[in-house]
C-alpha cells in the first residue's frame, strides 16, 4: 500500500511550512532514518527524515514551495511489490489523520518480495491494523501484539521506531476515558484586518513586507502572552562598579586563552545562581499546575534578523562564567544563522533580555510563556548616589525590570528573585564561591 508523507510539526509553533528542498528524486530508494529533504519551519532549516521504507514514487509538492501546512501530503513512498501506479491512488484529499483501527478495512498489501515476507496484518474489533511491513515483521519476531500499539507515521500507520519503542517500555494501564471537548470560547478581537489597513494608507506610499513564519510566530505568541498572562514588574537599580572591575581582572587572567568574558555572562551567572537561592521562582506555568524546575536553565533573548531567538543555556548555575561565555558565543552565532535545533531554544524557566549595548536607560519585557519571567536589562551609566557614609558619589548604575507572570510567582518572592541577582551582580566574587 502506497505511504503518504505527511508535513511534519518540526517545532511546537510550527503551523505551515517552507519546503526548501527535496534531497530524493522520484524513483530513489529509502530506508528508515535517511534525510530525504529540508524543511524551513517558524525559526529553523530543518533536516526531514524518512520514517518507512520504500521507493519514492511520486513527489507532490515541489521544492521552493512556501505556506505547506502541517500534515498535508509532499510525497507517496512504494512498499516493495508496488509499481508507480500505485501512487496516484494516494489522494491528496484523504483526511489529515486516520484512526489506527479504521471501519473500512481496505484491500490487503501486496507481498514483499523479501525471502523472509511479513506477517499478516493483524486485526483489532474486525479492523485493520496499518503498520509498515518492516513493523509487522520486528512485531512477529519480537512477540509485540501490534494491537497494543499506536503508530506515529502518515495517517497513524505503525512504523519500525513504534515497534522498537513498544519493546523498550512497560506495558502501559488502560488508556483513561478522552476528555471532554471543551465548550467553545468566545474568540478574541484581532484588531483590524489587512483590508481595512491598506485602505486608510491607500494615498500614502509604502512598502508591503510579507510575514515570514518567524514573525508570525512572534506576532502569535506575544499576542497571547499579553492577553493571557497577569503580568506585574519588579524595578531595581544595580551598581556595577565592583563587578567591572572584576571583570576587568578575569579578562586578562583570561586572554590567553582567548575569553573575554561581557557584563551578560555575569547577569545569566546571577540569575541562575538567583534561581538556586529562591527555589519557588524556579517554576513555569502549565496550565493546570506549576512545574517547579530543579536545574537553572536560563533563556537569553538573541535579536536576528527579521525577529528574534531565546536559546536556552540549561544548568546555568553548574558552569564557570568561561564556560557559560563559550557556550553563549555560540548559540547567538548559530541563532542569526537560524540553524539552531528545537531542544536549544526550548524549555527554561526564565529568561533575560538585554537592550543595555542599544543604549537603552529601561524597558518592560513580555513573559515568554510557559517562563515564569523576564529580566529586561538597560545601559550602565554614570550616576550620582547615595554612599553608605551619606556621601554623594558616582557610580556606574544599571536599570532591571523583572517581568513576572502572578499566576506562578507572587510579589514578595518576585521581590526576593530580583533582590538576590542584584546581591550576585554587586558581590561577583561571592557569587563564584
């Protein structure tokens, strides 16, 4: 039976997507596991992987083309016996997904020509089970009732990895009753539409820049952030005198070795140090519960062109302030290249954004969802301030403003977060001990 691949979600925003180019040709071979083209999602150029066997029998969808949604059909794979004909059966109009246990069983697969053929296709409740050939036979070989087992490849079919999985993990409890669908909500107001826009500017000259996927993606998630999270701000002052002189020694201790350590190494250490030392701010929102994070995984905000990456620095807290530098270096390098993978800007609990080299004084960011928060960072300037003689002095001062979301932290421990990264970024040498 021909094999529909499907569009795959290459990332958790991801709705369409760019298919930048195709790596097979019609009539190549493929087996499980080989890259088979590249995908441009909502922030990367992804590799696509093939998840069956077979020979591909027709391309559907061309290299180049924008706007492909997620699980619409891009090519048709032949299993073993089938000829190119077999391929234009597959029609692009069948649904996006199809139970396993379908009520209509269809025609049986022809035959691999293997020496060694697949078993038969088992039935459940009077329905066929679709599952590859290679899955059927490592299911026989093995003793896995396939039955048991729900398939990831095109249309729910059962591929060889759902096999191998079902071997490696315990046999799971009976599947609990599906939720209740949730009454539909009223949606909410998306301002005025392109239409309307276009009219009122109809007399003026301009430009039409065209979304990308990135920027919509941003456009989304913000929007969402700041309808749907009860935002509150944290303000505080921080005097960066000591650790610029710190900073200062370490850097020639440091040259070397070719480090050279900038004051947002020391505010992701400060904050990830901060995260150990009040525990309870440690946490992210999920829905109905709040997940309390054991690691410091800190997220830096990465300006690209056309929008931006939040690459996640995980167990902040263990590195040394060369490590997390290295480290930072080279996820922004790979962030403006867009070639970060999905596990490198995903997760964390918090994150930082630092606009201070834009020159600005102070900004209010919005929580990047599920984030519990996010420390805006502004400029070190030279200030007049209070000594604790009484005395008037200047000192370089930077402005912070902690963006929190109240559904997981409340005021006061919000007030104790923002205290203790002040108390690391003015002590810097306590914060290494």
């Amino acid at each position: 039976m021909a094999i529909e691949l499907l569009m795959p979600a290459l990332s958790p925003t991801m709705e369409e997507g760019t298919l930048a180019k195709w790596l097979v040709k019609e009539g190549d071979t493929v087996k499980s596991g080989d890259v088979i083209a590249e995908i441009e999602t909502d922030k990367a150029t992804m590799e696509f992987e093939a998840v069956d066997e077979g020979v591909i029998g027709k391309i559907l969808v061309a290299e180049g083309t924008e706007g492909v949604k997620v699980n619409a059909p891009i090519a048709v794979i032949l299993e073993d016996g089938e000829d190119a004909s077999a391929a234009d059966t597959v029609g692009a109009s069948a649904p996006a997904a199809v139970p396993a246990a379908a009520p209509d069983a269809p025609k049986a697969e022809a035959a691999p020509a293997a020496a060694a053929p697949a078993p038969a296709a088992p039935v459940s409740g009077g329905a066929r089970v679709f599952a590859s050939p290679l899955a059927r036979r490592i299911a026989a070989q093995n003793g896995v009732d396939l039955t048991t087992i729900t398939g990831t490849g095109p249309k729910g079919r059962i591929v060889k990895a759902d096999v191998e999985g079902a071997q490696a993990a315990p046999k799971a409890a009976a599947p609990q009753a599906a939720a209740a669908t949730p009454a539909p909500t009223t949606a909410a107001p998306t301002g005025m539409s392109a239409d309307v826009v276009a009219k009122m500017y109809a007399e003026r000259d301009y430009d039409e820049v065209k979304l990308d996927g990135m920027r919509k993606t941003i456009a989304a998630r913000l929007t969402e952030a700041k309808q749907t999270i009860p935002h509150f701000y944290l303000r505080r002052d921080v005097q960066l005198d000591a650790l610029l002189k710190f900073r200062s020694q370490l850097n020639k201790q440091l040259e070397g070795k070719g480090v050279k350590l900038s004051v947002n190494d020391f505010i992701i250490k400060a904050v990830a140090n901060a995260l150990q030392e009040v525990p309870e701010a440690n946490a992210v929102w999920a829905g109905d519960r709040v997940l309390q994070l054991k690691p410091s995984d800190v997220a830096v905000a990465v300006a690209i062109e056309g929008g931006l990456f939040t690459p996640v620095l995980k167990d902040a807290d263990m590195k040394s302030l060369s490590a997390l530098s290295k480290e930072m270096k080279d996820l922004a390098g790979r962030a403006r290249d867009r070639k970060l993978a999905p596990h490198e800007y995903q997760g964390g609990s918090f994150a930082i954004s630092n606009l201070g080299m834009f020159g600005i004084d102070n900004f209010d960011a919005i929580v990047n969802p599920p984030h519990a928060g996010i420390l805006a960072v502004g400029a070190g300037k030279p200030k007049p301030v209070v000594g604790a003689d009484g005395e008037l002095k200047v000192a370089t001062v930077m402005s912070m403003t902690m963006s929190v979301d109240h559904r997981v932290i409340d005021g006061a421990v919000g007030a104790k977060l923002i205290n203790a990264i002040v108390e690391n970024l003015e002590n810097p040498v306590a914060m290494l001990a």
